[in-house]
C-alpha cells in the first residue's frame, strides 16, 4: 500500500512539473521573436544622412554636412518621411528606404528657402 502511495506522489509530482514546463514553452511560443524586435529597434532608430544645402534665394550650396533627421516619422510604400514643424517654419526629409537616397526642404512661413539631395545608412 505504501508503494502505492509513493507512486501516485510522485506520479503527480511529475505531472505537475512537466506542466510547469510546458506552461513556459508556451509562453516562450507566443513571445516577440528575437528578429521582429530587431528589425522594429531598427525601424525607431534614425538614420545618419549627409545632405547638401542650396539657398533658394541666393543659388549657393553650402558643403556636405552631416545630420540626423528628426520629427515625425511617415512610412508609405518605400517612403520614409521625417517633418518637424516649428513657430518659424518646417523641416521635412523624404527617404527612399531601398537606395537610401531622398531629398531635404526647409521652409519658412511663407516660402521655400533651402532645398538638397540626401544620401543616408542605417535606413
């Protein structure tokens, strides 16, 4: 009789800790994978651009600078927009996410006052 009960004990002790372990292998199965993650970290993060300004009002370019683009961020097709507004005016850069080419305008209230060609990594 005593065997008996040591067996139905220890019988329920490993049903309990094989559920234990399943309960676990399902939680990991519905878990983010590792890759999803890496590519939306990768999506959040902002590209490093170089772009080269030219003043509409005057014709000059400026050298090559580097920048960061800023702002909010739009995604349509393989188009990545980066617009920040302020009181004086609003920045915005469009993307190409496949070539990492685009293009910058900067404008004040009114008008147009600075365009150029972005070239951009880590998009």
């Amino acid at each position: 009789m005593k065997k008996i009960i040591a067996a139905a004990i220890l019988s329920a002790s490993l049903v309990n800790t094989a559920a234990a372990g399943w309960s676990e292998d399902m939680r990991d199965r519905f878990a983010v994978p590792d890759f999803i993650a890496e590519v939306e970290k990768a999506r959040n993060s902002a590209p490093v651009c170089r772009v080269t300004l030219t003043n509409e009002a005057t014709g000059k370019t400026s050298p090559a600078q580097n920048f960061t683009p800023s702002g909010d961020v739009y995604d349509k097709g393989t188009t990545r927009t980066y617009h920040e507004e302020d009181a004086t005016g609003s920045t915005t850069v469009q993307i190409d996410t496949r070539t990492g080419k685009g293009f910058l305008s900067m404008m004040d209230e009114s008008s147009v006052i600075a365009t150029g060609p972005v070239t951009c990594k880590n998009i």
